[in-house]
DNA sequence: ACAGCAGTCTACCGCTCGGTACAGAAGTGA
DNA sequence: TCACTTCTGTACCGAGCGGTAGACTGCTGT
C-alpha cells in the first residue's frame, strides 16, 4: 500500500510517549493543549487529526502505560510461590514507581484520581486498569490456594486488596519525592505480613 | 466590639464545611467557582470578600480538614502500644476513608495529587500534610523503641512509611467505592506485618 | 432620621481552555 | 506537469475559567 498525501512529519508512538509523560505528570485536567503539543513537538490540527480528541489521546497513552505495566506485572505473578509473587510486584512496582526515565510514580493515580464532573471517565477508566490489575493479582493468589501455597481460609480479595493498596500509597510518596529505598524498606515490612500469612 | 454595616447573611465555618465537600469531590482544580458557590450557598464575592481567593478557601479547606483529621490520629497515637497505636490509626482511617456523612476518600488526596504547573503548590500543601501525619507516626514509633516496646532494630521511618502508604492506599480504594469492610479486611492483613514486628 | 459602613447581587473583565476552518506545503500517480 | 490527496501552520471559535466593578441593600451609631 502506497501512501498518497503528504507523509507525516512525526512518529505516532513516540510523539504519543511524549503526551504519556505529560499526562503522567500532571494528570489529565493539568495538562494542557498547549503543553501536551508543545512536548509533543506537534500542533493541535496534526494532534486531533492523529488521536481525535484530548480524551481518546488519555486513553491511548494509558492503554499503552498499562499494557507495559501489566507486562511487568504478569512477569511478577509467574513467580513460582505467592509470596515469591509478590515480593516481586512490590519489588518491581517500587522500582518503576522511582525510575528515572519517566515521571516518578503512577499514572493511574497522576492521572486523575479527582476530577471536574464532566470528566468523570477519566476517573473511571483509570480505576478500571487499576482493577483489572488487582483482579490480575487476586487470580494468582487464588491458584497459590489451590496449590496448597496458601492456606484454604485465606482472605484472597482481602490480600489482593493490600498489595494493591500498599503499591498505589507507594506511587502517591513517589510522585511526593520518596526514593527507590524508601520505598523498598516498606515493602520490607509489607512482606512479614505475606510471611506471616504463608507460614499459616 | 460592634459589628457595624450589613451583617453577613451566612456562617463562615458552614460554607466552608460545604467548599470542603466540593474540593474533596473534585479536587483543587475540578472545582469550579461555579460549583464551589453553588454548593455554598453564596455568591461569587461573598466568596471573594470572606476567604480572599479560590487558592486561600482551599488552604482554610485544608487546614480544617486536617486539624480534625489529626485530631482524630492522634487519638490512636495515644495507644499503649505501638501495635494498639498503627492498629487504632488504620482501623480510624479505613472508617473515616468509607463513613457516609462526607465524600469517600481523603482530601489530602484527591485535592490534587497532580495539578497543572501554576497550581503545583496545591500539591506541595497536601504533600506536606501527608508527611506532618507521617512524621506524627514516626515519632510514636520511636517512643515505642525508647520503650522497649518495639525492638531497637526497627526501622520506625520504614514502618511510619508502611502504615502512611497502606492508608493512602486506603483512601484510592475508598474514593473508587471499596467498602469499609473491603479495607478492614486489608488492615488485618497489615497488622500480621506489625505482629511479626512486635514479636521480635 | 439619616449618614456611613459592610455585605450582596448582577453583570462583566481578560484569559485560557479544548477544538477547528482554511490556506499553503509536501508528497503520489498519470 | 499537474491534478489529487494528505498533512502542517496560523489564526481563530465559543465556552468556561478565576476574579472584580459598581449599584444596591440592610444594619449601626449619633
């Protein structure tokens, strides 16, 4: 397929990853226009030619941030124990929560946690990926008691609930300043708790 | 002292009880005149005249907030012991972060963990309020240490970390519709963690 | 009674927001 | 070369933002 017309003086992805750390930064109602297609290094025409609206580009750049994410998570949940489990996401999760090559902590929490009424989705498809994350890990733990690897009665919503927690309480000290270490010596604590549990 | 002129025709601590709602809601930015107003029961420069500006009605907001919200976690602070006393200030903060009578969540929050780059010193007062409840924590811990109550290893800034993160955690989960009890039940997992610590 | 003060109300300010019309530029196919 | 298609750039749109001017209202002190 040939392509007719004047070719696109930009790359999607990477202008898309440039709009990615805007919003991660200062969530969707804070970025602005101006800002995201200044960062972007495009105009707003090419910008709604190319993802149609400022909510649609939101969605694409958080599709993508949460597919990379999930990616790293599933890699977690492979672990062959659920403690190994999830020591792992918390490991992995404090890790990207601080790492230097993008804004310091999450975007499904940057992104919009509180927002005016009339963007209410955000809010929601934000706390959808959240729960789809948490459903992910709730799934794991469910296995690990059907393995044998935790005990019968365990409250698998429950822990599920708490990593997830822990791990977005981690991303809003990230996002206030709090380092790799900092993070990772509550993680520490965290996991006498999953010990605890494990050793039934 | 007499009050000459036109007395105000509303209760200052009232409406500002109601701007509260509105920022806790919707966040700093989310929150428009419009609807602060509104739900005020005031007009425009009433707003202006009383509180000064929409940045000052959110940092009364704030303060407000926070006194109260401290007042309650030093409550649990005064525990015996450092396990009474996280227990005491999760247990308070899940019910406070799911009871009926105002928004779901917390306005340390939600008022505006990411904001567009003129009101970044909206986040920097949240932030600082999240870090004074932090430090308040941090510093029973060691009186618990110095007590013998918690062994002289603990790492008390990792364990005030811990406790903080879980509950702004607490606060995401509660703002996206978790119950009381979902978040009671993540506590009871944490508190394993604090168990196994206090055990030594 | 009435002057003077402080609060209220309507209507507006400049500005920025998200979004777009339209002219020109850069390619393709004949 | 030139019609055709598609993208780029400027300049703009209506709407809503935070904030305010100024007329009006209700109360107090003399």
């Amino acid at each position: 397929m040939s392509t007719i017309g004047r070719p696109r003086a930009f790359d999607e992805e990477a202008v898309l990853d440039r709009a990615t750390e805007v919003f991660w930064q200062h969530g969707y109602e804070g970025a602005s226009l101006s800002a995201l297609t200044s960062a972007m290094g495009i105009n707003r025409p090419s910008l709604y030619a190319t993802f149609g609206s400022k909510e649609q580009l939101f969605q694409r750049a958080f599709a993508r941030y949460h597919e990379t994410q999930v990616t790293a998570a599933r890699a977690a949940l492979d672990k062959p124990s659920a403690y190994a489990a999830i020591e792992a996401f918390l490991r992995a999760s404090a890790d990207g929560l601080t790492a230097a090559d993008h804004p310091a902590g999450c975007l499904s929490i940057q992104g919009g946690l509180a927002c005016s009424p009339e963007n209410a989705g955000i809010s929601e498809i934000l706390a959808a990926g959240r729960a789809a994350t948490e459903a992910a890990l709730a799934e794991r733990l469910t296995r690990a008691v059907d393995e044998g690897d935790l005990s019968d009665d365990t409250d698998v919503r429950a822990l599920a609930r708490f990593v997830m927690a822990l791990s977005e309480g981690h991303a809003v000290h990230a996002a206030a300043g709090a380092s790799r270490e900092d993070l990772q010596a509550s993680v520490d604590i965290a996991l006498r708790a999953v010990g605890a549990l494990q050793r039934r």
